[in-house]
C-alpha cells in the first residue's frame, strides 16, 4: 500500500502544479538577495564609498537570520483585505513582494550619489520584506504538499533561486555597464513581477483549523509549546541534527576557493566549473534528492544526504593531495556540489514535516535559522585550523563528521517514521472530509 503511493508520487511528481509554482516563487525569493550584498557592495564601492561603511551595510542581512522574530505574525494575523480576496498566505506574499519592489524603486532614485541614508534605509526595507517572503513562501510550500513531496517543492525552488541569482548577480552588472546602476535596480524591480504572478496563480492555502488572533506574545509561545509537547525529549536530538547536518558544507565552504587559489586555479577556472558548471550540478542533486524521497521515503534519503554532504569533503582532502588538475577540479565541484544539493533538499523536507499546520512558518524560520546558525558561527574558525594543519586535516576532519551525524539520524528514526505516518494519517483524514475553509489543492 505505502509502495504504491510512492510510485504514484513519482509518477505524478512532474506534472503537480504546486512543484511547477515554485519556479517563480523561488526566482522572487532569490533576486532580492544579492542586490543588498555583493551587488550592491559594487555599486557602493564604484561611488567611492569607504570599505569600512561597505562592510557595515552587510549587517542589513542579519534580517534573513533573525525572521524568525516576526514569523508568528505571518502565521497568526491576516492583512486587511487581502486576506479576504487571496488567503493568509498569499496575501503576506503579495505584501513581501511589493515592498521589495518598493525598496528597488527607492534605491534606484536615490543612490549612494543622490542621498546614502536614503540607500541605506531602501537596502534596509529590501531585506526585511525579502525575509519575509522567504518565511511566507515556506509556510505555503509546507500547507500546499505533503512532506514526500517537499524534496521536490524545494529542488523547484532552489532552480528559481539559482536563476534569480544569475540575474541579480552578473545580470544587473551587465546592465549597470550598459546604462546605469538606477536602470539596473530598477529592471530587478519589474522582475519581481515573476514572483507577483506566482502568488496570483498560486491556489489559496488555508489553514484547516482557524483560530482567532492571539496576543502577540501568545502568538511566538504556542509554536514553541507546540513543538515542545509533540517531541518531548526526542526535540533534543532533533535540533542536534538539524544544527549540524549542514555544517561540513558550511565549514568546508568558506576555505574551497582558497584552496583552488592555493593550487594555483586561475579566477576563470574557478568561475566556470564552480560557479556556472556547478550550479547545474547542484541542481540535479536537489531534484535527486527530491526523487529519492518518494522512492525510498525521508529516513533513508536524510541518512544517505548526510553521509554523502559529509564524505564528499574528502574529495578536497584528495584535490590538495596532488590532483590539482581541471579534470580534478571538475570531478571534486561535481561530487561536492551534487552531494548538497542532495543534502539540502532531504533537509528542508526533514524541517518542513516537523512543523504543524498553523504554525507553519513560525517553525520552520526557528528550524532554518537554527541549522544555518552553528555554520557560521563555527566556520569562522576554520581558516585557523588550515594555517595551523593544512587544508587537508580541516577537510578530512569534516567528513568525519557525517559518522555522528549518521548516527542522530539513527536516533530519530522512529520519530521520522511516526511523523510521517502521522502527516499521511492527517492528510487521508482531510481529504475525506468534506471541504471547510481551503483545501490542499
């Protein structure tokens, strides 16, 4: 019986609209990202801005980490009016998105040359608004599909995401070289209408149950105690998982490219294969991952995207150890780069079914910013252990890594199995009452 859900899963898989959405929610998602880091950092310095002040402005990307602040808003109050004419969530969407097109617009007509507080306030609105679109985003993603199909919502939305990037990235300098930073921002600022058509063709997604609006500070308790009550003490190993399931990747990542610099790569090999070349590869590795989930189910694609995320360090390990050749090079991006992106895509779906319906965004912005978190805080370190051991040691190290991380999910496995179980038990439930508020079209 289960089997044959998942075979039916796959097969419908490339024809489900809700994975097709997410192309353009994920485009929307991904374009404001650069646009207030690298980007504008360009744009900055070309004005003449000190590097001191450039450095400072990357401080506005702290909104991306701390969204989970304002996440109990989005899962809890409506906005007037657009409530009533597209859902909770696509009306949060529709607000996330037209602010950001708001803070394009504004950096546009003011710039660093015209009035650099307003450039800082407009950088400033940027990030907030496309952080929480990012949270309103996940919410309907997690509402809109159930958790073995999750892998696949994410590989579409990691596509979108990259493809935005490009456009954020070498795209807006192409036009900026052309015409003009102020046309180039503005021209990001009509392709959020990408993700404005998104949220117009998406299917309303309500919540099954609706509660009436709480206190606010109720409203950032009760996704907590829900959490709480639902795990009990299994909530320990789980959030020991999520922190570092990611965190090879996160402390192998910050000292790659020096080490292709090191073994004398040219800044053109390093583009290529890494950059253009191992985007693709990536992708492909997130729609396996997707795949995977519905063939061989959660526990067994979390398990094998840890102990691939891990073990694929060891092909820098063999890079430094005399094999710094392109073909080398190609093969070491290739095996990496697949290997997160499959990592990635059981993760977000292993985070997205641990939330609850109502809860939704709330939990899922704890749950991501908690995985993201040890990376970055740990990484930082990283380039100490290289100067003090070698690349080789600090590489290795972190593949070792994916043997505690195989074995949490081995603790969790009967709570993976049971969440699942139960998600599919809800979902059955649902689909044979009759209709309510919305529906999980």
């Amino acid at each position: 019986m289960v089997q044959a859900k998942r075979r039916l899963t796959l097969r419908d898989v490339l024809t489900d609209g809700r994975i097709a959405l997410m192309l353009p929610l994920g485009f929307s998602s991904g374009l404001p990202f650069l646009l207030v880091f690298s980007t504008l950092s360009t744009w900055l310095r070309e004005a003449g801005i000190s590097l001191t002040l450039i450095g400072l402005m990357s401080w506005v990307g702290l909104a991306y980490s701390f969204k989970f602040l304002w996440a109990p808003i989005v899962d809890r109050y409506d906005v007037p009016v657009l409530a009533s004419l597209l859902g909770r969530r696509r009306g949060w969407m529709l607000v996330a998105q037209l602010g950001v097109m708001a803070g394009l617009v504004g950096m546009a007509l003011t710039g660093p040359l015209v009035s650099l507080p307003l450039t800082i306030v407009s950088a400033v609105m940027i990030a907030f608004f496309s952080a929480t679109q990012d949270v309103v985003i996940d919410g309907w993603r997690i509402d809109a599909a159930p958790t073995e199909r999750q892998g696949m919502m994410a590989a579409s939305l990691q596509l979108g995401y990259r493809l935005a990037l490009l456009c954020a990235g070498a795209g807006a300098l192409y036009i900026a070289e052309l015409a003009s930073w102020p046309s180039a921002y503005l021209s990001m600022g009509a392709l959020m209408g990408v993700g404005l058509v998104g949220t117009l063709l998406a299917p309303r997604i309500d919540e099954v149950r609706v509660r009436e609006n709480p206190p606010f500070v109720q409203a950032i308790i009760d996704p907590l105690a829900d959490l709480f009550q639902r795990k009990r003490m299994m909530l320990i190993p789980i959030l020991a998982l999520i922190a570092c399931y990611r965190l090879p990747d996160f402390m192998a990542g910050i000292m790659a490219n020096p080490l292709y610099i090191d073994l004398g790569f040219s800044k053109a090999d390093i583009a290529n294969i890494s950059k253009l070349y191992g985007v693709w590869i990536g992708i492909v590795g997130a729609f396996s991952g997707g795949l995977a989930l519905t063939r061989i189910g959660l526990w067994w694609t979390l398990l094998i995207g840890a102990c691939l995320a891990a073990g694929s360090n060891v092909m820098f390990s063999w890079l430094a150890a005399g094999n710094a050749t392109l073909t080398g090079l190609t093969l070491t991006i290739s095996i990496d780069n697949f290997a997160q992106g499959f990592a990635g895509a059981a993760l977000i779906a292993y985070m997205s079914g641990l939330t609850s319906p109502g809860f939704a965004a709330t939990q899922y912005a704890l749950l991501s910013s908690l995985y993201a978190l040890p990376g970055k805080l740990i990484g930082g370190a990283s380039g100490a252990v290289v100067d003090a051991y070698g690349y080789s040691l600090l590489f290795t190290g972190t593949a070792a890594l994916g043997i505690p991380l195989a074995i949490l999910c081995m603790i969790v496995r009967r709570d993976t199995l049971e969440t699942v179980r139960k998600k599919e038990e809800a979902e059955a439930r649902e689909a044979s009452a009759p209709m309510a508020v919305g529906s999980r079209a």
